[in-house]
C-alpha cells in the first residue's frame, strides 16, 4: 500500500494536502485515510474554478484505479474522492463488505488491504490502486468456510449480520497473527468492531473456537 504519507497525485496537484490516519490495534494492523469527505469538498472547491453569476460548475478529477481483489484483477476509472467501500460494492458489485458509520469508527467495513486490514469507508480507492485485496466474499475456500465463518454459525456470533463480515476480517487477521490469543487479547483486537445488536459474548466465543479449530 502506498504510504499514507504522501498526497494524493490529483490533491497535490491541486495543493492540497492528503488527510490520513493510522489506527493501531497490534502495531500498525489496522490502517485507514481520514477526510474522504473532506477531500471530496476540498476537491469540488478547487474543481469550483467554473462558478459564476451563481452557477457552479465542478468537475471532479478521475483516476483509473487497478485492483486485485480475491484474486481477480478489477480497472475501473473512478472519481478520486471514492471511497474503497463505495468501490468495492458499487463498481465492483462485491456487497459483502457493509457500511455503517462511514467514519473508521464501527469496522463494518473492514477488508484485507496488502496484508493489513483496513477501514475501507474512510480509505480513498485512489490509494488502493495496486493494491491486493481480500473482502469477505474471498475468505472461504470454495465451498469450504473459513474456520472463523464455520466458528461464527457454530457459536452464533451475529444476529442481523450487519457487523459479521468485518467481524469475520478482523477475526481472521487476528488469528493469522496470533493463533491462540487469550481472551483479553481477543477483546483487544476486536476493540475496532462494534456490533450494534451486542452480541460480543458469542463473538468471542466464536473466536476462541475458531483458534481451537485450527
Ligand atoms: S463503516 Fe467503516 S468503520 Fe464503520
Ligand atoms: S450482528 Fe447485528 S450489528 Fe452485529
């Protein structure tokens, strides 16, 4: 992934400066960009050049962005202030990732971003462009669940589901790092993914059992 650092080519052309955050649950795992709609208003601010007697005229700047996602490459060309999470379901029709708070905050949107999982409502697809990606429609194996989904339906670790693909990721990610966390490590971990129907006990359980399993 490219640095979070650096400004975007578009915005920087624009002189403007690339908004970014980095949220650490685990040094550095979880990855994110701030200010999409910053970006957005700051962008259409610039593009505003063309308003007159009361018009605006703005016309965002477009980028096409390659992606490897579940191993299929995707190219698309897309407006620089879309988000990943706007791209992945929209232009690319993989609805297995939800949105909710669309500011970083719930995790529901969380996907597999170069080996990190990353907020994908607050991350721009510009800065994934390269990128290889893992939503939740490339976890199972084929017809074979993930240890983490067969854990979740065997321990019933959602209710509406709203929350259980970005549980699933962050789940996953955990694991591949620690393959027998403890249960406050668990609790730490997960720390970045609510689920509004509160059902964080079966989650966890599912959790454990998943690392059991595997
Ligand atoms: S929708 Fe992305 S963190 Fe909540
Ligand atoms: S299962 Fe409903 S929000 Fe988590």
């Amino acid at each position: 992934m490219k640095s979070c650092s650096q400004p975007l080519p578009a915005l920087a052309e624009a002189g403007l400066p690339s908004l970014a955050v980095e949220r650490a649950g685990g040094e550095g795992e979880r990855v994110g960009e701030r200010g999409a709609s910053a970006i957005a208003s700051a962008e259409q601010d610039a593009a505003g050049a063309g308003r007159e007697g009361g018009s605006m005229t703005t016309t965002p700047v477009r980028q096409t962005v390659t992606v490897t996602v579940n191993g299929q490459e995707y190219t698309r060309e897309v407006p620089t202030y879309r988000t990943l999470v706007d791209f992945i379901r929209y232009d690319l029709g993989l609805t297995g990732t939800k949105e909710a708070c669309s500011v970083g905050v719930c995790g529901a949107c969380t996907i597999e971003l170069d080996g990190r999982i990353a907020a994908s409502c607050i991350t721009l697809a510009v800065r994934a462009d390269g990128a290889n990606i893992t939503t939740i429609e490339g976890v199972a194996d084929g017809d074979t669940l993930h240890p983490v989904q067969e854990a979740f339906i065997n321990h019933g670790g959602f209710q509406c589901g709203a929350c259980t693909p970005g549980q699933i990721m962050a789940a996953k990610a955990l694991l591949e790092h620690n393959s027998s966390p403890t249960e406050a490590e668990i609790k730490e971990w997960m720390m970045g993914n609510l689920c509004r129907c509160t059902g964080y006990y079966q989650i966890i359980e599912s959790i454990q059992a998943a690392a059991e399993a595997k």
